[in-house]
C-alpha cells in the first residue's frame, strides 16, 4: 500500500500515521428482529459497512466504555443478554486487531418485559347474554402481532379466527402505545354454554 491510499474515513494513510491515528475505522450498524423482547436473551446480527473488526463486545445499562469485555469478532451474529426489565440501553463496540485499535460504537434500545399482556373484556358487560349474535370487544395492555380467538357451543368449534385491532391509545406520559384495542366481529351464539 502506498501512503496516497485511503483509509475508511478518506483520509491518507500517511495523514493517519503522522497523526498517530489508527487507519481502520470500522463503520457497522446493527440489527434485531424486534425491539420489544419477552425474553432476557435477544438475537441480533452486526454488519460492517467499511474497516475490518477483530473483537466485539456489548454493553447493556452501562455507559462506560472502559467496562467492556473484548472477545473475538468470529460472526455477525450478536447476543445480547438483558438484565432487568424495561427499557434498556445496548451499546455493541467493535475494534481492530490491536489491543489500543480504534473501537466503533452502536447505541440501541430494547425494551425487556417479561410479564404477559393483561386481556381485559369490555363487551359484552355480563358473562350471560341473551343475544344469539355479539361483538366481542376489549383490549391488551401490549403490542401484538396478531390476535385469534376459538369459539365452541352446539354448532362445533371454530377455531384461530381473526379478531380486529383498533386504533392503539398513545399515553404522553411513557411516550409510548399503551392500550391496544381490539374486536372480534359477530360471534354467533346458541342456546346453552359456549366458551
């Protein structure tokens, strides 16, 4: 290589040699399939745009850099171990081959919740209705994917029909979608028990 040859950033290498700078910058984003995690072990995958990394590490709810345990960058892939619920800051660093390389940060977010969604009824008020036909209203106090329910009486069992989200309730005090409503649309009853 020539001193005329650049580095990740476009500068010369002979500018990052007399200016005692480590000409590998490595430039990576990183990605997870869901920010919204039940679980405290979450799977997400790194991948570098320019430099090339050696050793990676990761830091949740700290933001002390000096804190990092470096080991060796040998996949893209990345975990990621939560350790309280709520909202919880991931930093993932990567660097060079030398112990004083350049190190790169990524700052995300994940949100921990362990706890299942609260299922609240709204409609119908009563258990007993004297309705044959009714609209199943309510809603959950988390973000899902999808929503299904089963009904069983004397006409047989339907099962994994769609149920229909509603607008979402946006609570300016957490900044964040709180209350997701939902309906499940003419649920045909029959005399007796239906469940």
């Amino acid at each position: 290589m020539a001193d005329t040859n650049l580095d990740s950033l476009g500068d010369t290498l002979l500018y990052a040699y007399q200016q005692g700078l480590d000409p590998n910058v490595i430039q990576f984003s990183v990605q997870f399939a869901n920010t919204d995690v039940n679980t405290n072990t979450v799977y997400g995958s790194v991948a570098v745009q320019s430099g090339r990394a050696a050793y990676i590490a990761v830091l949740v709810n700290d933001t002390n850099q000096a804190h990092a345990t470096w080991r060796p960058f040998s996949s893209t892939n990345v975990t990621v171990v939560l350790s309280s619920n709520g909202l919880c800051n991931v930093q993932i660093g990567l660097r060079g081959l030398p112990s004083n390389a350049r190190q790169s940060w990524v700052t995300t977010q994940l949100t921990f919740n362990d706890q299942p969604p609260a299922l609240i009824i709204t409609n119908p008020v009563t258990t007993t209705v004297s309705t044959p036909l009714i609209q199943l209203q309510g809603y959950v106090s988390a973000a899902l994917s999808t929503l299904t329910y089963d009904v069983s009486n004397a006409t047989g069992i339907f099962t994994n029909q769609p149920g229909v989200w509603q607008p979402a309730f946006y609570d300016t005090n957490w900044l964040a979608f709180t209350t997701n409503t939902f309906q499940c649309y003419d649920l045909v009853l029959t005399n007796g028990l239906t469940a």
